[in-house]
C-alpha cells in the first residue's frame, strides 16, 4: 500500500521548546519508531510541518540584519521555507534510517506554485514561529508589522497560506517512490513559488499548509491513503467540552459540518476530506504514537467516503 503520510508539528517540538537540534533529534526519535513501523510493510511518503523552526529563522533573520553593521533586508519566507525543509529532513533520515536497515531514504526540497492573487494574501491565518504573551505579541505588532492572532496558550504571528496548486518535482517524486524509496518531501507545505509572465520561478512571501499539500501530492501519487498525524488522538465530537467523545469514523459532507479551530484540526479535516473526495480512498487523523493504529482504523478518526 502507498501511503502519504503528514507529521504535525508536534513530531519535532512541543510547546514552549526552543528548536534546538538536540530537542528535536530526541522528539524525532519517538516519531521514527511510530514511522517505521509502517515504512516495514508500505510505501512511504513523509511530509511535515515547519511552523516553528520558519518562525525561528525569521527571528534570527531580522536579528541579523538590524544589528549596527548590516542593513541587508532578512531572508524572505520563501528562502526560510527552504531553510527549515533541509533541516527537518536531515533530522527526520538520521533517526529514521537506523530503523530501516536496508532501505533507502532521500530528501527532495519541493516547490509548490501557489497564485499571488489568492484571497489569503490579505488575510493571514498561518501561525508560525513560537508563542507570545499578549504584551510581547503587541509590541512585535507594532514594531515589525507582524499580524497576529490568538492561539491556543497564548499568541503567534500569522502569515498568508495560499492554496497549494501544483507540485513541481511531482514527477521526481513519483520515480523515487517507484524505486521504493521513502521520499521526505513538501516540508511546510513545500516551497511557496509563482510563475511569471516569462515563465521563471519567483518565491512567494507565504506559508503554504502542509496538510493541503499532503492531500494534493497523495492524489497526485494515487496514493491508497492519506495519514494525518498530530499531538490529538481523534476528532471529538463537542470538541471541547469535558464530556469529548471521538469520532471514530465520518464522511466528508458530516466532518465539513462541523466547526473546527482553523489554526489547528481544521486544515486536517479540510486535507482528509478533499482526498477522499478525489479519490474515494479513506484518509485517518490521530496521534502520532497510535500510528499504525490509525492507518488500521482502530484508532484516530477515519475519513471515507462510506
């Protein structure tokens, strides 16, 4: 079976970690041995997000250029995108390869076109970068133009997620998964890029959502199923009131109906039910360490068209 498979945030930091190497080498280490278990029995397509580490490197990127000796401009979020792709698929195929002995692994920084008229430019809603008290996140509004926006535990900056709309190294994907090779790719939604009048590629100021991405790569793969991992077992139902019940199975049209946080399990839900609907294939969204529970439907919430 192919399967693409997303890892949330979660699988590299947990709230309130500095994005360190050796932080996320140890979170990686729990990850790969849910990810392997998998990887011994099916073709595997990993992707990931990157929401911390981006937002990391835009911090150290405005450090560097505000200091007294430079006036260079800070790298764009395009740039930064790519930063942080190399850098979690570096630490993703050094805890993951031990476990596969045998098996070949590959890194492929992917870039994604999106259009630079999508609506989303003029309302960002994709957070990125570590979480603020409401006094600091004000202060950085005013003093570097951040939007910003109410999450869970506090406040982050949020920037433009423009929809995902071609794959460019789709058919390099397609001939390393071929050759049984596990393809960590669309890191953070892979690489924003438009298509200019003369045909060239122009990185975009965006964060593209990595579960949208995973979604559009595993129909485009014929993938026979999307696997969305997070730090929550399952969709609740009266999420979230004490009384949470999960939903263990659901339909596209049932799961849309319902009213999920936009910053968190609504994309997840969004990714699922597109797939689903192109494909007729079942997508599932769950924990991490419930993994190959998840892909066998005896844990998290699966999405089919049934």
């Amino acid at each position: 079976m192919r399967v693409v498979i997303a890892l949330g945030g979660n699988a590299l930091l947990r709230p309130g970690e500095r994005p360190e190497a050796d932080v996320q080498r140890r979170n990686l280490r729990t990850a790969a041995t849910a990810l392997a278990g998998i990887a011994r029995q099916h073709a595997v397509v990993l992707t990931h997000g990157n929401g911390p580490q981006i937002g990391w490197l835009a911090l150290q990127a405005e450090a560097a250029a505000t200091t007294p000796a430079g006036q260079a401009r800070p790298d764009p979020l395009d740039v930064l995108g790519a930063e942080s792709e190399a850098l979690i698929g570096y630490l993703i195929e050094q805890e993951l390869a031990p476990l596969l002995p045998g098996r070949e692994l590959a890194t492929l920084l992917t870039q994604v076109e999106v259009d630079p008229r999508d609506p989303a430019f003029a309302a960002p809603t994709k957070p990125i970068g570590p979480l603020y008290d409401e006094a600091r996140a004000r202060a950085l509004a005013a003093e570097r133009g951040y939007s910003i926006a109410a999450v869970t535990g506090g406040f982050r900056r949020v920037v433009a997620s423009p929809e995902p709309l071609r794959i460019r190294e789709l058919a390099v994907i397609r001939r390393l998964v071929e050759a049984n090779v596990i393809v960590i790719c669309a890191g953070g939604g892979g690489i924003p890029v438009s298509v200019t009048e003369s045909g060239a590629l122009r990185g975009v100021e965006a964060v593209i959502d990595k579960d949208l991405t995973s979604a559009l790569l595993a129909v485009l793969i014929d993938a026979d199923a999307l696997l969305l991992l997070t730090d929550v077992a399952a969709i609740y139902e009266d999420w979230p009131k004490p009384a949470e019940r999960p939903i263990r199975r659901i339909a596209p049209s049932a799961l849309r109906a319902r009213a999920l946080p936009a910053g968190s399990m609504g994309p997840k839900a969004e990714a699922a039910c597109r797939f689903v609907e192109r494909t007729g294939k079942r997508a599932a969204i769950g924990a991490l360490a419930d993994a190959a529970r998840v892909l066998a439907g005896s844990a998290g919430t699966t999405v089919s068209a049934d």
